[in-house]
C-alpha cells in the first residue's frame, strides 16, 4: 500500500518512485484507490506513467470514492507495446 497527494506532493518523485518499485516488486496488479476531487486525478496519471515504463503488460484498476460513498471502477487496459 502506497499512499500520496497529488496536490501536495512532487508528481515526478513519484513517477520515478513507483516505476522502480513496479519494476522490482513485479506486481501481478495495480490497483488505485482515489477521491473523486479532480486533483486526485493526478495520482492515478501518475501511477498509469510509471506502469508504462516499468510493467507495460499490467493493466490498472482505478476505484474512485465518490462524494456520498460511492465507489466507481474504471480499468485501464494494458499499454500496447
């Protein structure tokens, strides 16, 4: 579990962060966990370019906490390579 802001946070830290963690963990999945306010849009871009760069073959499940509980899923299919 990895935890940040987008807003508050150094976006490019990040990408280079998790791309070397994707690319030693070799996960099986990616899942992003966000809020529904648009600056959290930021960290699910963020994770789907270090993806791209480090496990290309992985799709990304986005599930995104709406304003009254609500939870919506959006997968991002792997990168064409």
């Amino acid at each position: 579990v990895l935890v940040g802001c987008p807003k508050l946070d150094d976006l490019d830290y990040y990408r280079e962060k998790l791309a070397s963690i994707f690319a030693q963990a070799k996960p099986k999945s990616i899942t992003v966990l966000k809020m529904e306010v648009p600056c959290c849009l930021g960290i699910a871009m963020v994770v789907q370019e270090a993806r791209d760069e480090a496990v290309p073959h992985l799709p990304i499940e986005i599930q995104t906490v709406g304003a009254k509980g609500d939870i919506h899923r959006k997968v991002l299919p792997p990168k064409n390579i």
